[in-house]
C-alpha cells in the first residue's frame, strides 16, 4: 500500500462538493470511507480542481 497522499481543500469544500452532489444538508454526511470507485474518482476530481495545494505524501 502506498503512503497516504493529503490535499488541501479552501474552506468550506467539502460542502461544496456536498452542494454539487445535491446532497447538502444536515441529514447527509461526508463519507468517512469510500468503497465505491466513481464516488471516490468523484470526490478526488472536485478536490483536484478545489485544492490550496498538496502537503505532499505522509509518511
């Protein structure tokens, strides 16, 4: 398994990508883990394109 990777999102994203979801709102959760493959490529690309910057791998 590879070290973890760790990006920055500004204020604020993650309930920006729960908005763009459509599921903003106090019933809905951030997942914790994610097991779904598309749910996880989802979640990585709005980080990509909403990230401060990358504080690198973790070692």
């Amino acid at each position: 398994m590879r070290p973890p990777q760790i990006l920055s999102l500004r204020q604020g994203g993650f309930a920006e990508w729960m908005r763009w979801r459509g599921r903003l709102g106090s019933q809905n959760k951030v997942p914790r883990v994610i097991s779904d493959p598309a749910l996880f490529a989802d979640l990585r690309a709005f980080a990509e394109a909403n990230r401060q910057h990358t504080l690198g791998n973790v070692k």
